[in-house]
C-alpha cells in the first residue's frame, strides 16, 4: 500500500544537504532530492541538445562500443528493400517513419505536426470495441481489439508503390483556464481527423489514441526498478482514501508467452525495453523482428507483394544491440540545486501532492550483465503505475488493464532538458501542452486536487513549483 508523507525536507547548501536527507531518508517516503545524480553513478553532466544522448558514465568501455552500434541502427534510416545496406533494408511498405530517431528526436520527445507538416513523432493508435467473452483470445495478447483493415495504428507514410492508409490532420481548439488571481493561461485543445482513407472505409465505432514519443533517457533503470516495489507503491482500491488508486497494469510478455506486470509505454502496456523497442520497429517502420515476426499490416493491405528485407528483417543481433542502447542513455544531472526558489519548490512538490504519483526515489535491484544499472539510487520521479487522469486527457480506448482515462506516470527526470533537446516538444501524452504550466492544468481526476491547489497558488508559490520542475 502507498505510503503517505510523514515531514517535508528542507533543502540546505554543501554538506548539511546531506546531512539532512541522511537522517530523513529512513522516515520520509516522499524525500527531498538532496544530490545531482538523478541517474545514480551514470547520470552525465551534459545540459544542451545532446543531453539525452550520452551513455550511462559508469558504462565499461566495451560496452560503449556496443551502445555506439547501437545507436547506429537507431539514429540511421532504414530503407526499401532491397538495397545495398542490407543491414538496414525491409522498411514498410507501410510506416510512420524510417528511423528510430525519427520519433525520438535526439533522443527525446516528440511533438504534434505543425499546419502544414506530415505526422512523424506523433501518430494515432486504433482500435474497436471488444466483446468480452468473444474477444478474450486477441485481449489477452494484444490488449486491444485492432481495427478492421487498418490494424492497430495509423499509418501516415508508406514506399513509393504503396499508399498510406490515411492523413492524419489536427485541429486545434482554444481553452481558458483563469487562475484564482486573475491570471489567465490559454491551454490548446486537439481535435483528430483522418482524412483520405486508402483501404476503404473506417469503422464507425473507432476508437483512437493519440501518442507522442516519449523521451528514452533511464529506460534501464526503470526496468531495474524491483517489481516488489511497484507493488507496495499501488493501491487499486484507494484502501488508504487518499484518492490515489495507482494499479500495475497486467500484459502480454511475447518472450515468456505469460501475462506479467507492465511498465513502459503511456499505457504501461510493453513489461520490458527490448518488447516496447521491437514493438517500434513493427508498428512505426514496418519492419520485422524475431519477436515481431509480423508487422502491422493486414492481409487486405497485401504487404506481401512488395519484397522484404530478410526474415527477420531486424536480425537478433541487431535488435539486440538497439536494446542495448535504448537501455544504457543516460539521466542529466539536476541543476540549480541551491537556489532558494527551486528549493521552495520542491517542497510545495509535496505538498500539493504531486508526489503521490511522481514518487521522486528509487532503487534498482540487481540487472543481469548490467552492473552500472544494479543497485543504483535514481531519481525517476514516477510510480510507473496507471493513473485516471479525468475526461479532458481521456482517449476512451482499454489497454490490457488500462481504461480509456488511465495513463501510466511518466517519469519527470530530464523534463527541464525536454524543450532544450527538442525545441518543439511538447509535454502530456500527446504533446498538447507547450509548457510545463499547461501540462499541469490539464491534469484531473486522481490529479485533479493537485492541479487545483496549483491554481489557487500564489504566483510566487507557482514560479517556485516550475522552477523545481524545470532544475529536473
């Protein structure tokens, strides 16, 4: 069961710093961050555009070599089949991208397509209503009843012979949110529509949700994180009435063919990095792999025609070395640790209860072959557990345990970095918000008490809250 605050910590300079958190870190669940290294031993001090692209600092420098082959096939583009780089062949015939980093820039968030730009980090994953009972088999592996024709997502690009199952367009609506001092925050509404369908008609009752890629930094430290303490972080049924009822979500593992604990993915819905990655190269480039034999494709498409680059396409040994890689990027250090503001907000942090889901501490057990992953103090800022977050952020679509309000917490290390990285990232599931404030007024349900405590906040108090957000 979820733990409550028992006392806030407050922040000092140099060693009475770590004096303080040493004597509270026994008693205080929700703690103060008290160090730089959000990423344990291999948080790097890099702070511009690359700062989610460096490997873990404690990483041996045989592995390095294996991160930088990695990082090859995830930053370089995959191709139509067949090519001369047989290595990266096989794109398609449909996809949203063609390469890894095409999603997660520099390896980072992604974002909406501006007006007149074609959807690349972002794209609209589909579904139809189950049946229960006549559906058990495919919700059970899939979580989702794909939809007719047009799978499981939408698919914005395809080969030169080929045609992209649809045009995603975005249309954005404008909403007031007035603070309890007047102030007022103009926050953007998208509104989806599919235009052009290629393969016939849509269904009537699809059900859609949009994702914007996340940020890829401390992914393996996440998956290091031990499952016992997840558990005793969840309270599905709200026995302590905090209002807070986290739940790990329950979903397929393809390798063990069993149903397990789900931890990555907006929706929780991949239990391990090396699914949630393989997953990727199937969905968005239409590229095979030993786990993925099949992409997204449905036999009306008839994919089969066009030629593919092996089988699989993405051979283990490659699948294996992007594992790697997504696995090993490393967390930036925190920033501006001693300034009195961002001090200020890391206890209203606390107290206005953000860290009931954004639990700011960690630590990861023992990572098979990964000793710079193992028994690592992190600073995720994350539960991993699914959340209801109101009807406002609500895509109305079921993923294995997950409903159409709940979405997993997303880790805030690095969030400071996002728009550095990235200039045009954007910040929420679906990158509406673009900026930390408007991120936090579009939060409701379990959040909702929090989000409102942030409107009746004095403008100081408020500053003080995005500047603790922004040292992340």
């Amino acid at each position: 069961m979820r733990q409550r605050p028992l006392l806030l910590l407050t922040l000092f300079s140099g060693v009475a710093v770590a004096a303080a958190f040493a004597m509270a870190a026994a008693q205080e669940p929700y703690p103060i961050q008290a160090t730089v290294k959000t990423g344990g031993e291999g948080t790097v001090d890099q702070f511009d555009h690359n700062a989610y692209s460096l490997p873990q600092a404690n990483l041996s420098m045989t592995r390095r070599l294996d991160f930088s082959v990695g990082n090859s096939f995830f930053r370089n583009p995959w191709v139509e089949a067949p090519a001369s780089t047989d290595a990266r062949d096989g794109l398609g015939p449909l996809f949203n991208t063609n390469s890894c980093q095409g999603c997660h820039i520099k390896d980072g968030r992604g974002h909406p397509p501006g007006a007149d730009d074609k959807p690349i980090s972002l794209f609209l994953r589909l579904a139809v209503p189950a049946d229960p009972e006549q559906d058990a088999d495919i919700l059970k592996t899939h979580g989702f009843k794909p939809a007719p024709v047009y799978g499981s997502q939408l698919q914005t690009a395809a080969l030169p012979a080929a045609k992209p199952e649809a045009d995603l367009v975005i249309d954005w609506e404008s909403v007031t949110e007035t603070l309890s001092d007047g102030t007022e925050i103009e926050l953007r509404k998208p509104v989806y529509r599919i235009e052009n369908p290629n393969y016939g008609p849509l269904p009537e009752d699809l059900l859609v949700s949009p994702r914007v890629a996340p940020q890829m930094i401390g992914m393996g430290l996440l998956e290091a994180i031990p499952l016992e303490d997840l558990q005793a972080l969840a309270d599905p049924e709200d026995t302590d009435n905090d209002g807070l009822s986290g739940k790990l979500n329950q979903v397929w593992d393809l390798d063990s063919q069993q149903t397990v604990p789900g931890r990555f993915g907006w929706k929780a819905a991949e239990p391990n990095v090396h699914q949630q990655s393989m997953g990727a190269f199937a969905g968005d480039m239409g590229l095979t792999s030993t786990l993925k034999p099949a992409t997204d494709c449905t036999p009306e498409q008839d994919c089969g025609r066009f030629a593919n680059g092996g089988s699989p396409e993405v051979s283990d040994k490659v699948s294996n070395f992007v594992t790697f890689y997504a696995k090993s990027l490393a967390v930036p250090a925190r920033r501006d640790l001693d300034n009195v503001s961002v001090q200020q907000g890391a206890e209203l942090f606390n107290e206005t209860g953000c860290a009931g889901c954004h639990t700011p501490r960690h630590t990861t057990g023992i990572a098979p072959d990964r000793p710079d992953l193992s028994n690592q103090t992190i600073w995720p800022y994350t539960d991993l557990l699914l959340h209801d977050m109101g009807p406002a952020l609500a895509d109305g679509r079921d993923e294995f345990l997950a409903n159409g309000n709940e979405w997993r917490t997303p880790p805030l290390w690095g969030i400071g970095l996002a728009q550095r990285v990235n200039p045009q990232s954007g910040f929420l599931h679906d990158g509406r918000a673009r900026t930390l404030e408007e991120a936090v007024l579009w939060h409701g349900g379990e959040a909702g008490p929090a989000a409102e405590r942030y409107r009746q906040m004095p403008v100081e108090d408020r500053e003080a809250l995005l500047d603790f957000l922004n040292s992340l």
